[in-house]
C-alpha cells in the first residue's frame, strides 16, 4: 500500500532506525518510546491489524516473535533476570495509530501499566 507509513519504512522510502531485519519482517526503533527499548515489529507483507489476521498468516506471526526475542536479546532484556513485553494493539481505543500490523517490543526498565503481575 503506497500511502501505508510503515509499508514506505518497509520499502526503505522513509527512513527508520532498522535494528533487525529478516526475509519477512522488519525491526525499527519507535520515533516516540515508551520505555528505553521500543521497537516495532512488522511484516514486510501488509495486514491491516492484528484482527485481520487470517489462518494463513500463521507463519509471518511466528516469524514476528522470533524476530521481536531477536531483538530482546540484542538489547540485552531478554535473560532470566530482565524481560520485555511484546503488545500488538487493534482500533483507536488501543491507541492504534498505524494501519499496518506491527509487535511493540517494550523492555529496558521495570514497565508499569494496566497489567497486572503474574
């Protein structure tokens, strides 16, 4: 989709902080962090959202976790004794403000939120 924002990063139109790439996925660096690692996630293939996902994107999901654990580890977040919190958001009232599937990889320091402990 040419007026897609992230299918242009994808496409290398707009320039991003690439810092994981692999044949279906990219990993970008958020413009606007939430926590000291922020990295999106997305599939090179354009998917609406996570509620457009379909049966046959299985594969591109899993490739989406693996690359956002690849990024976890590169930062140095993903030991026994640190952690990260993956998110996928779907609509407005989730803040979704990227139609274009994307994994938010948060890590860096102890995150707070609406999630409870568990």
């Amino acid at each position: 989709m040419t007026d897609c924002l992230f299918c242009r990063i994808v496409a290398g139109d707009i320039p991003s902080e690439t810092v994981h790439e692999t044949e279906t996925t990219v990993a970008f660096k958020d413009i606007n962090p939430a926590a000291p690692l922020h990295v999106l996630v997305v599939p090179r293939r354009h998917i609406d959202d996570a509620a457009a996902v379909a049966p046959e994107d299985g594969p591109v999901l899993a490739d989406m976790l693996v690359a956002a654990r690849a990024v976890a580890e590169a930062a140095g977040v993903a030991g026994p004794d640190r952690g990260y919190r993956l998110i996928f958001n779907v609509g407005p009232d989730a803040m979704n403000s990227v139609p274009h599937l994307h994994l938010h990889v948060l890590g860096g320091e102890p995150l707070k939120g609406h999630f409870a402990a568990a």
